[in-house]
C-alpha cells in the first residue's frame, strides 16, 4: 500500500516513532522493563490456555470464551511491543508507512474481537445464572464457535473499514508520531487533508463496536444481578458473583481506557497521557487479565499448579 501525494506533489514513505521516552539514557530502562513485562505477559497467558487444556473442570463455555481471550492478549502485545524493543535496540525510530497501516489493522483486528468476546462472556454468565435450566442448549459447542467466528468476522470488517480509511489521507508534512506504535488519533493529526469524515467514521462505527457490546454487557449484569439477590443463601450469592467479579473488572479496565482513547479526537494536542493510555491498552490490560481470572478461582489454580509441576498431560476438548 502507497501514501497518496499531497497537494505539493511530495507524499510521506515512512514516519519517526518517538517512543515511550525520548531521553537515550532512559532507553536501556525502558527496554528491560518492557521486554520483562512481555515475557510475563505471554507467559501468563500461554499458562492459562495449558490449565483450561488440563483442567477437565475449565472444559466449559466461559472458560473456552477466556482461552480465547488469552490468544487475543499475547496477539495485541505481540503486534505492538517487539517492534518497540527493536526500536529501542537499534535506536532506529523509522517505520514504513505500509508496516504502520499493517499494524493499525491488526491492533484494531484484536481489539475488536475482545470487544465482543467479552459481551459474549456476559451473556454467558447470563445464561449459567438467570437460565440455567436450558445453559446447555444455549451455549453449545456449536453456538460457542458461531459467536466467536462472528467476532472474528465484524472485528475484520471494523478494521480493515480504518485501514482502508485512512489510506485515503494525504500524508505530506509532519511525519513524526508521538507515541510507541501507529494508532488513529496520532495518524489523524499528521494529516494534511481533512480528517473530519474519518472521525465521523470511528465515533459511528465505535458505537457498533463498542457501545453495543457495552449496553448488552450492562443488560445481562442487570438481569444477573437480579437473579442472584433472589437467592436466599449468602454463600450462594457470593458463589454467583464470584464467578462475574473477575469478568466486570477486565470489563471496566477496557471500556476506560478504551473510551479515554478515543473520544478525545477533537483535542489539540495529544499529550503523554495517550502513551499512558496506550500502555493500558497494550501491556497492562493483557497482563492484567491472567491474574485477575486466576486470583480467586482455586479451578485455575489447581489447573496451574498442574501445568507447572507437569503432573498431568495436556487433553483437547
């Protein structure tokens, strides 16, 4: 894919990717402690798809829903932190324009599949708690794959739409992104023709990809809560809403940083709190959700205590 030409003639080939810091002696620190939380953060959740493998007990929908999830959390670090640490290493900052695009579509790829996973997590919990007498022929294997095949399928279509989007922009002044990888809001401000159709496009097609999902979540967390003060067992309801505790907290975690993102479009400038945000969304959330599944669930637990101890072999479901 080539940048378009500007009204000059002259088109831009490649941007400077400023980074998480712009002080070298910094750069050996920054390294290490992304690289440090790289490795946890695959680890972590290459560990929890081994448990839910192990573990005949995590062979059901939610947790076939969190294996997903967990592909999803090494596949959006791993888009966006190697090539950082390769920048840092070679203290070369370029990126070709093609790889930039290239790492917008998949970035958005991934993030719109959790968006929906998720939503489809909640209504799993709707149906184990407010439906449970037909849970198992509403959330059959079959219907498991359909939502996440159907994930899959809008999360293309939202980011290939941006891609093909902003590959419509003139890039011919500025090339200088000031963050650590390619994203919407910092490509719309090196911009040289009207951006105000593409901002248009990501507040419409963000409320499909986001609102939606969110008011569906909030929709089966009402009915589930509902259900749950209905039942007269104290030990019951803290049973129930253990099992959404962790969920509605990776929930909150990405919505917020997500709608800090970008709703801000219409800012001036884009300050150091987009790099923060962006650690969020690319490192934190991702490394996060391992140990907030694992924390208050013996199953997983036991599962990793299996894994890694090697007391049992892994068995597909």
């Amino acid at each position: 894919m080539k940048p378009k030409s500007g009204a000059n003639g002259t088109a831009i080939t490649e941007f400077i990717m400023l980074g998480l810091v712009e002080t070298p002696e910094l750069w050996p620190l920054v390294f290490v402690l992304f690289l440090f939380a790289y490795i946890v953060t695959v680890g972590g959740n290459l560990s929890i798809l081994a448990a839910i493998l192990v573990e005949p007990k995590l062979h059901t929908p939610m947790y076939f829903f969190l294996g997903n999830l967990s592909v999803l959390d090494i596949g959006c670090i791993t888009v966006t932190i190697p090539s950082m640490l390769g920048h840092l290493l070679s203290h070369k900052h370029t990126v070709l324009y093609g790889a930039c695009l290239t790492q917008l579509f998949f970035f958005h790829l991934l993030v719109g599949v959790d968006c929906f996973l998720l939503t489809a997590m909640a209504y799993d919990r709707f149906l184990a708690i407010c439906r449970p007498l037909t849970y198992s022929i509403h959330m059959s294997q079959m219907i498991q794959r359909i939502l996440v095949a159907v994930s899959w399928a809008c999360a293309f279509t939202n980011a290939l739409t941006h891609t093909v989007a902003i590959s419509t922009l003139n890039f011919c002044g500025p090339n200088v992104i000031n963050h650590f990888y390619c994203d919407l809001p910092q490509l719309f401000q090196l911009s040289c023709s009207s951006t105000q159709l593409n901002e248009l496009l990501l507040f419409a097609v963000g409320f499909i990809m986001a609102g939606i999902p969110m008011a569906l979540i909030v929709t089966s967390y009402v009915h589930v809560a509902a259900a749950v003060l209905q039942i007269h067992s104290v030990e019951g309801r803290k049973k129930a809403f253990s099992t959404c505790g962790s969920h509605l907290t990776v929930v909150a975690i990405f919505y917020g940083s997500g709608i800090f993102n970008y709703m801000r479009l219409g800012s001036a400038k884009l300050s150091d709190k987009d790099k923060a945000v962006g650690i969020f969304n690319t490192v934190i959330n991702p490394m996060l959700n391992p140990i907030i599944y694992s924390l208050r669930n013996p199953d997983v637990q036991c599962a990793l205590w299996r894994v890694l101890t090697g007391r049992r072999s892994l068995t597909f479901f």
